[in-house]
C-alpha cells in the first residue's frame, strides 16, 4: 500500500500532543514512515509515493487558501520549532509551493534586536501576526523564550527584567503568558498549527557531515550548531516541558517525525488541509441586489 493510497486515512491524531498529558521525546518514532505496508517500500519508493501524495496536498492547500482569504472570518497560523537541520525551511518550501505569495508572509526570528529587547518578548511576533484571510509562517517563534533561553539563562540578563521576576516561576509563567496570547488569537479567528519536526542525533549527525562534505551546502554549517548539539538532552527537556504545557485544544502541537524528510513534508501538508477544510470555508454569497447589478454590467459590457 502506498503513502498516496491512503496517506489521508492516516489518523493525524497520533501525532498530536494531548494537552497536558506528559510526553518523552525519546519514546517518540523520528523514522516513521507510514503504516507497516508503507514502511515495507523500499527508500525510494517511499520517497516518490510521499512527493505524490504531497503534491495533491499543495494543489488543495491553494484552493483551501483562496476560499481562506474569500471568507475572511479566520487567518492561519503555522509555527515551525525543530533543531538544527530538522528541516523547518524545506517543509515550508515544499508544502506551501502552490499557495499565491499574496496572501502569505513567513517570519524568521533570530536574536531579538535592541528595540524588541525594550518591549515584551511576545511583542516583535504579535505585529507580525497574519490578518483576516491571510496565511502567517513563524520559522522559529516566541517559544524560543522557553527553549534556548531556557537553556541558556544568562540570557535573561539580557532582557532588563525586573530581578524579583526571574526565578524559578518564568519557565511556568512564560508557559501561561503563551497560552493566554494563543488564546486571544484563536477568539479573533486565528488558527493555530504547531509543528515540532523531531529529528534523531543521529540523522541531525548525518545532515551536519552533508553540509560538511558537500562545498554547496557549506554555508548552512556553523560552528554553534556543534555547540547547541551539545546540549542535547537538556533540549530535550525544553522542548518536553514545552509540548507538555503548550499543546492546547486551541492551539495544538504536533509532533512530526523528521528522519524521513518527503514522509515529513506529507505530514505537515496533510494537516493542514484537513484542518482548513474541517473550517467549511465558503465564498461570499451575493444577495439578489448585488446579483441583479452584477447582471447590468453584464448587459453594459455586452452592448458596447
């Protein structure tokens, strides 16, 4: 059985984070590749099975975001975390190559620049957040507050907090200040898709030494990606944290397996559609007015 013959029969449900319900990444599969009969195909019939199925995806994801941006009730949301070499910019190449650029802006957020730092750490994404109609894309997002800063606390020295509001509260405080702004979001008619793209150590291993190997990809290399690589398990224990306290019915997490890049990419894109389509998004119907003015312009630009 292919990945494109019942790719959409996958229940999507295995992949998501029940809410408040603790999860181990360790336990979590990062080379699933399908049901048993799709994991029995060889590596490249998977590959092309999962680009086949992939590709009917892209075509109903622009359709979905025309009738998105025609209703104009809801905007999307779709927050990508991962580690280094997990596969974030792919995915969002791949699985959104058929939408029109019009109606969709991706943000990347690096190291917050001097004027975020002067304001809320959940300020530089809420003015980027996408309006009415409108596809929105967080490579990376707020919750690298949670993960690297969690990591790495001297960074919060950075922040000109006030020193009675870092303690051992801000990682459970953070967690509620999130769920409250994802929760607005979601009342204004924003939904919200997170996207963990798990990737073992000893793929992220391999992808490193491709980037090494291969002089095209060398610029994707840097020295720090060795040093975060490091501290793996204390990632670990971030990002569970995280999961655990952030998966919410409106605003859910998925985790997705990543050591199989094309059966990755299928999964995201499968997501999504469904969860546009289960929105029963519509065009505008016009009232017996508008269509009787549409029915004189007719009468006009046929008479000229």
């Amino acid at each position: 059985m292919s990945f494109e013959e019942n790719g959409s029969d996958i229940p999507i449900s295995q992949f998501r984070v029940i809410p408040g319900a603790p999860i181990k990444l360790a336990d979590q599969d990062t080379a699933w590749a399908g049901t048993p009969a799709m994991a029995a195909l060889s590596e490249l019939k998977l590959k092309k099975s999962a680009k086949k199925f992939l590709k009917a995806r892209v075509a109903e994801l622009a359709d979905a975001q025309e009738r998105l941006y025609a209703d104009d009730r809801h905007s999307l949301l779709l927050i990508f975390q991962a580690r280094d070499a997990a596969g974030k910019d792919s995915t969002i190449k791949h699985v959104m190559s058929g939408v029109n650029p019009q109606g969709c802006q991706v943000h990347s957020f690096k190291a917050p620049s001097k004027e975020e730092l002067d304001h809320n750490y959940l300020w530089r994404c809420w003015k980027d957040l996408p309006e009415r109609g409108r596809i929105g894309i967080f490579n990376r997002s707020y919750y690298e507050e949670v993960l690297v800063v969690r990591v790495h606390p001297e960074i919060l020295a950075g922040q000109k907090l006030p020193p009675e509001h870092v303690d051992d509260e801000i990682w459970a405080e953070r967690f509620e200040d999130i769920n409250a702004f994802e929760r607005h979001m979601a009342r204004n008619g924003t939904v919200i898709l997170k996207f963990f793209l798990h990737v073992s150590k000893e793929e992220q291993k391999q992808r490193f030494l491709d980037r090494l190997n291969e002089p095209e990809k060398n610029w994707k290399f840097s020295s720090s990606d060795l040093k975060v690589r490091e501290s793996w398990e204390m990632y670990d224990e971030a990002y569970q944290a995280m999961l655990q306290a952030t998966s919410t019915e409106h605003a859910p997490w998925y985790v997705i397996p990543a050591d199989h890049k094309p059966v990755m990419r299928a999964l995201v894109g499968h997501i999504i559609v469904k969860t546009l389509n289960d929105l029963d998004l519509e065009f505008p119907t016009l009232s017996p007015e508008e269509i009787a003015r549409l029915d004189e312009a007719r009468a006009v630009l046929m008479n000229e």
